[in-house]
C-alpha cells in the first residue's frame, strides 16, 4: 500500500503542475506526511487556520 501512496502522489502532483502551470519546485518531491497520517482522520499535515473570532476554519 506503501508503494501505491507514493506513486500516486507522483501522478498527482505531475496532473496538478501540468493543469496549473506551475513550476515543478512548486510542490515538494517527497511527501511530508505519511500513509498512516493520510488515513487517520484526526490527522492534519499542518495546523488548522483559525478565523478572526478564533474559530478553527
């Protein structure tokens, strides 16, 4: 399953450059997350963003 992640992020992030045009630096290569973090629902890849009342968005 570990493969798969990786060769998909690999073929999503070639569709996302080539539909939006950005340079390839853009994205990272490597992913900064793992599987386990991808799966886990309570899991986020970076701090929520809170509105300006303190609400998480």
């Amino acid at each position: 399953m570990q493969e798969v992640f990786i060769k998909q992020y690999r073929n999503g992030k070639k569709l996302f450059l080539s539909a939006r045009g950005v340079t390839p630096h853009s994205i990272p290569e490597a992913l900064e997350f793992t599987l386990e973090q991808t799966l886990d629902e309570n899991s986020l890849p970076w701090p929520p963003a809170a509105n300006s009342e303190g609400s998480v968005l």
